[in-house]
C-alpha cells in the first residue's frame, strides 16, 4: 500500500460537501492524504481515509481497463464490431439492423448511442431490481429510452452510460461471470484492494456491514433514502472506492505507461491515451488533461468525484465526496483542489 502524510485542507470547497477525501501523489512518490467532514452527519460519523466513497463515473475508467485486458488476451478485438461478441441482445441502429459499431467506439462515446433524458438515477435500494437488458431495451424508468445506434458511429461524441452499460454486457458474456468479479479478479486482487467494489446488491451488503460507506447527500444537503442508491448499470456507474485505493489502480496505469506493469501491457496504456480522431479530447474511458495528463470524472445524485493521472511523471491526484453539489467539478472547486496538488 501507498504511505504518507496526512495535510490539513484549506479551501472553500469543503463547504459544499458533507464529506471530503483526497489523496495526491507526488512525482518523488510521496503521497499525502486530506479528508474532512462527515461519512455520516446525522450519526457524527466522519470521514477517514478508510471511507468508502461513491466513484460515480471513474467506473468507466475500470471498465475500460478490464475491456482492453480482455483485448491483451485476445478475447476480443476492440476494432471488432460489439455485435460479434452479444448473444443474448444486440445493439441496433433505430431501424432495427444490427449496428457495425466497433467495442473502441462504444469506449470513446462516439458509437451513436444516446442516453434517456433524466436518464440514470433515482433508483432506491428497496426498489425492484433492473437487470441491464431491462436497462438497454429502455423499459424502466431508470433509463427510458433504448440503447440504439442513433447518430452514425464516429461522426459524433455522445456521453453515454447506455453504451457502458452494453461493455458491461460484453464482458460478462464473453467471460461468463458477472461483471463486478471480472473487475476483482483483473485488478481489484492482484493491486490488493480491499477497499474497492462495484456495488452488486451482495457487495453493498457485505461492505455495508464490515466497513464506513458514505452516506450520500442530494445539492440540498438531505441524505438520499436509505443512504444511497441502487446502480444496476455497474460499469457506468457503480464503483466505490478510498482515493488511497484509486491511486494504486492509476499508479499501475502509470506503471504500464512506463512498461513497468505485470498487469497491463505498455502498448495498452499508450492505446489508452492516443486520442481519438476527430475528436482530440477523447481516449478511451479517459479524457485528455494537459501535456501526458488524463482526467477522469464522476458525478452522481450521491457524489461527486475527480482523478488525474500524469502518465509521464507519476503525479496522481484524486478527490472523493458524498454529495451532488449541482454544478459541475469546474465550479464545485474539485478541480481546483485536483490542479492545486498537481505540482
């Protein structure tokens, strides 16, 4: 595990979450920790670094991860179209035709794939469950629309968790396991992460009893019903996670970058980071920072978070929080307390 120093946080962003982690890693490998407020304000639980916080949207970066290690193996191929490898529903163009959609596009939002209005959240821990085809034939209130092919694919960017969604569908068919064991058993185990999960119904039970999860609070500072959501899109959105923990996964990307991972090939990693044509700002489950940086969002009724990773130097910083303060990270102050220990 990464060890370091614990730092006082003097901002004013701390004041629009209930509860605030950070963790930075320094280009001499030193890392330091910040963490305030509250897991939990009603019961007076505060945050510690061993808090687990919703990752919200870092999850397409693990998804992501896991895609292109399946492509290492030669399970897949991303330049494949996705169809090749579904089975049990396949992603169609809104004629009905089997869409020629590479998995590489469905990874950089550029497949054509447009999310539901409102589309995504609201989904309550007593509420009945919503298996993922239910999520990509739009049937539910979670996600409204269907996950088609609607825009011809690579002509245009659309932020999508449907199209996640459809990777998440991808890897538990051509693995046959669920996708949150895919994740343990690419990663989460040989990086030695107890503290990191996707929130399956049997993973939040179990972490729920044996470790602190930050409850979530809404842009009103009110607890969401019975602490926080239930995410059956998983690969779009259902990580949790310490940023000690997440700087350990983007450590091993650096790593790989370098040529120095046992788990993830050098020529993955500069995959990863090659943008996307037409479309500069895009890799692929990243989006591109400065020179050699790589950023990766999350944002949630129950959190709000940020990572960036300088794949060269080695400088990581990442920032957690347990509510959705209703702007964006920009104005929220997590990406200036991201820049601020990006030295």
């Amino acid at each position: 595990m990464l060890k370091g120093e614990r730092l006082s946080l003097h901002d004013s962003t701390k004041g629009r979450f209930q509860g605030i982690s950070c963790a930075y890693l320094n280009s001499y490998y030193k890392i330091m920790t910040v963490y305030e407020g509250f897991a939990d304000r009603e019961c007076g639980i505060p945050v510690d670094e061993n808090t687990l916080f919703p990752a919200c949207s870092i999850s397409k970066f693990i998804t992501a991860l896991c895609v292109m290690k399946a492509n290492e193996k030669e399970i897949i191929n991303i330049d494949a179209p996705i169809n090749h490898y579904l089975n049990h529903w396949k992603l169609c163009t809104v004629n009905g035709n089997e869409s020629d959609a590479s998995i590489r596009m469905v990874l950089c939002h550029v497949a054509g794939i447009v999310d539901g209005e409102d589309a995504f959240y609201g989904l309550r821990r007593p509420d009945p469950a919503i298996s993922l085809i239910d999520i990509l034939e739009g049937i539910t209130f979670y996600n409204n629309r269907p996950a088609r092919v609607e825009k011809a694919p690579g002509t245009e960017f659309e932020y999508s968790d449907a199209g996640y969604c459809v990777l998440q569908l991808l890897l538990e068919e051509i693995t046959e396991k669920p996708f949150e064991d895919i994740a343990k058993e690419y990663f989460f185990d040989p990086l030695g992460l107890k503290e990191t999960f996707f929130a399956s119904q049997e993973n939040v039970a179990f972490y729920e009893k044996n470790y602190v999860m930050a409850t979530g609070y809404d842009e009103n500072g009110l607890p969401i019903p019975q602490k926080y959501p239930q995410v059956p899109d998983l690969a779009a959105s259902g990580l949790w996670s310490t940023p000690k923990e997440l700087l350990i996964i983007a450590k091993e990307f650096v790593n790989a970058s370098n040529g120095n991972s046992s788990l993830l090939k050098n020529k993955t990693a500069h995959e990863m980071v090659k943008p996307v044509e037409r479309f500069p700002w895009i890799g692929i489950g990243l989006f591109m920072g400065g020179e050699n940086e790589v950023i990766s969002r999350g944002w949630g009724e129950n959190g709000q978070s940020m990572l960036k990773i300088n794949y060269r130097t080695g400088e990581i910083a990442a920032v957690m929080t347990n509510q959705n303060p209703g702007v964006d990270q920009t104005e929220s102050g997590l990406e200036g307390l991201v820049n601020n220990k990006f030295l």
